[in-house]
C-alpha cells in the first residue's frame, strides 16, 4: 500500500503510548483492559506540585495517569471521520469483544480516526480497528463493558488481526481496513486446508499466498458469485516487467468456472477460456504485465463467430491500464495505482434476471481506479453484450467459480506493445495476495467462513 502521511508529530501522535511501559502493561501482560486506576487527592496535588518544580514528565504520568496526560496532550477532541477510501465504518458504538485475543500492534493515542486508519493500512496484518471518540460514561450490559470501562482515553487506537465479535460499547466505532465491495450470501476466508498448489514454489497461508518465481495457486472450492464479491490484496514484489524464454512475465488472479463435482482438482478439473484446449468460461480479475501495466478482461466463447473469443493468450473482451511504476511504459496518463506498493482489488458482481455485471476495483490510499463490463471493449471482440453477461450468470449458477492464481511467462499480456520487454528473470519475483475474501454460495466443495459470518 501506499505509505500513509504521517502528519508532523507535535500535531499527529503528540501522546503516543506503547503497551507494556507503565500503567499500560496489564494489558499485554494479562491479555484484558487495565483496570482503573484513580489517584488520590493528596497523591494528585504532589504530582502537580513536582511538575511545577519542573520535575520530568515520567514522574507525571505516574502521579496522575497515563489517561490525563493523554487528554492534555491531545487537547480538543476532533471529529472521527475516516475518507471512504482508507477504511468503512462497521458501526458506530461498536466495541470488540474478543480484543484480548486478535489484537496487533502497538496501542497508540491518536486524535482522529482517520489517523488510527493510516496506522492500520501500515501493518500487513490489520483489518479492522477501534478508535474511542470520548470518555463520556458508556452505557452497556455486564459483559459489554470490557472496553468502556477500563481505563481506556480518548483517542485509543486498537487495531486487530482478525474480525472483531462486535458488542455495544458507546465510547467505541468500529472500523474495517477496506471497504467491502457490494455483496450478497455468506463470507468465506479460505484458510490453508482450503487452498491448493498446481505447480511451481508457493507458500500457502490463511487468506492468501505468496508464489515465488513461477506457480500457479487455486481454492479447492467453487462459489456462485452471482450478486457475491471477491476481495483481496495484492503485493507484486520484485516482478519484474519483460520477458523470459520470448514469454512476458505475468501475475494473474482469476476465476474459472469448470464442469464436475467435489473439490477441484488441477489435473483433472483445469480449463480456462483460451480456444484450442479444455474450454470453459473465465474471467481475468487482474493481470499484469510485470509492474508495467494491468488489465481485466472476460472470456466466454470457444466459437470464432461468439462474443468474447480469444485464441490461445490472445485478447478477447478487455481493458488494459497502465501502472505508476519503476519499469513505466512510456506516457501512462490513466495510471493511478502504483505496482510497487501493495494494493487493494474488489470485485463485484450484481446480478438481475439471468444476467450478471462485472465491477473491479483497485484502491491504493486515496487512488482508486474501477473497470466495468462495460469497459471490456479494448479487444478484437469488442465490449461484451448481454450475451456474455448471461453465460457469466449461468456458468456461475450452474458450476461455481474457482480462484486461481499464477506467475510465469505468457504470451499475451496487457500493454504489450508499449512496457519493456527486454530479457529479464524470475528469480526472487513473488505474487502475494492476502486478505482474501470471497463472499457468494458454495456450488462444489467446502471452504471456511470468515469468524463474522460463523
């Protein structure tokens, strides 16, 4: 991703605090909010009389509190809103009540919640977050109280590595690192039992994997998308843009939609929309041409005479983008998304009657870029008609979508004619996609839901 503005630090993180150094160390230690802790008046005057005397600012904070000196140094409170394009709110007065348990990160103090989202878009592991608006008095049941009560101030950012088990708490709003893409039906979060290897060096892990050199990774389930959504993110390290063996280098992520029953198999299963071998429908959610350039495209016809046809890594119903890059290609005027930080792609797929649309998203801070259906006019075939969009809906209906994956040389890729294409090499080229979520309805096979969705 995009590094996020850290802002100046007397005016951003001016009372920042790290779990586990003075009152603050219950928490790490016991894995709960720290208990309150109230100071007595004669305690509270000899504190203020040292810091008159000019004593150092340690001996204050533990004559009055890690919570005062906070509100001193913040100030006025400021308003809580978070740019649609760093995070969503999941709810307002939301609290989090497995917090011991999936929090990550350093516990800071910051006076906005827009910062505490920047703070969350610069780990690879938060995905959603709490900030505290305010310390007015929280009304909650009992077992609601964990973090409204304890001793939490304003201005508290914690960030958490897993989706939170959400519970009322009024000094709290709830936060998701990425906005969702609109959708319908259950969430899954393919863990690593759920995903596969076809070939080549990949590391598998929960949500996501990395392939380094050459491999291709894919679920073991299928979804029917239609009305769903697949999110993910993407880092491309180190690929580089040119080619290998007369091949252009290429990161893909993508859906299939093979014929057959129970968990997909590579050997057996694979088909992919190029004329000239097994044929099924498929869609290009993200293709790339090294760091150099990018595109979406759909395939739905193994017929010369049929809408959206390709002969083998030809082009067929696409759109192609440039990238910001170190390997540019040339003028690049659309190019918004640079491919040497990671970034964020979300797709949609509404649905009405027998029809199905395509949305793709890329986001990368405040940059934002969006292909519909609609914009798969750059190839020979043209922009697909309703035709195409039927077929979408039907293969998804009637056989489920399978997410591949893959990095090798290919003989087509998106801006071909413009990026570099001198000699280059895969070694220490690696595709990683995290995060993922796929949201829809199992057609074959079984995948795990995402913690919200249980």
């Amino acid at each position: 991703m995009m590094a996020p503005s850290r802002g100046d630090e007397s005016g951003t993180e001016r009372a920042q605090l790290r779990v586990g150094s003075g009152p603050a160390a219950p928490l790490e230690e016991a894995g709960t909010a720290p208990p309150r802790w109230r100071p007595s008046r004669r305690l509270a005057a000899a504190g203020a009389a040292v810091a008159c005397a000019g004593f150092v600012a340690g001996v204050l904070v533990r004559a009055v509190g890690w919570r005062s000196l906070a509100r001193q140094a913040l100030g006025a409170r400021s308003a809580g809103l978070v740019s649609e394009a760093a995070a969503e709110l999941v709810g307002s007065s939301v609290g989090c009540r497995n917090l011991a348990s999936i929090r990550t990160g350093e516990l800071v103090i910051l006076d906005s919640a827009q910062k505490c989202a920047d703070r969350c878009k610069e780990r690879s592991d938060c995905v959603q977050f709490n900030w505290q608006k305010g310390n007015t008095p929280g009304r909650c049941g009992r077992d609601e109280c964990d973090m409204a009560e304890y001793g939490y101030t304003f201005g508290t950012c914690l960030m958490y590595k897993q989706p939170c088990e959400t519970v009322h708490s009024d000094k709290w709003d709830l936060y998701s690192a990425e906005p969702d893409p609109p959708g319908e039906g259950p969430r899954y979060c393919p863990a690593v039992s759920d995903l596969q290897s076809g070939e080549g060096a990949s590391a598998l892990e929960d949500q996501g994997w990395t392939i380094e050199g050459s491999g291709r990774v894919g679920t073991r389930a299928s979804f029917d998308l239609n009305g769903g959504s697949v999110q993910f993110m993407v880092q491309l390290e180190g690929v580089p843009s040119g080619s290998v063996g007369g091949q252009l280098v290429s990161a893909l992520v993508g859906l299939i939609m093979p014929q057959g029953s129970g968990e997909f198999s590579w050997s057996e299963d694979y088909c992919d929309g190029s004329a000239g071998g097994k044929f099924c429908p498929d869609v290009h959610l993200l293709q790339t041409n090294g760091r150099s350039a990018y595109s979406v495209s759909l395939r739905t016809s193994d017929d010369a005479e049929g809408e959206c046809y390709a002969e083998v890594d030809g082009k067929s119903c696409v759109a192609e983008r440039f990238f910001q890059s170190d390997r540019p290609c040339g003028a690049a005027p659309d190019a918004v998304i640079d491919a040497t930080k990671e970034f964020y792609v979300g797709v949609s797929f509404p649905s009405s009657g027998h029809e199905t649309e395509l949305i793709v998203t890329l986001r990368q801070g405040d940059a934002e870029q969006t292909i519909r259906l609609a914009d798969l006019a750059e190839g020979a075939a043209g922009p697909p008609s309703l035709v195409s969009q039927k077929v979408l809906f039907f293969s998804l209906r009637a056989h489920g979508a399978v997410l591949t994956s893959s990095l090798q040389g290919v003989a087509w890729a998106p801006k071909g004619g413009a990026c570099p294409d001198g000699a280059a090499s895969l070694q220490g080229a690696r595709l990683r996609v995290r995060r993922l979520v796929v949201q829809g309805q199992l057609v074959r096979g079984t995948c795990t839901l995402c913690q919200d969705a249980r």
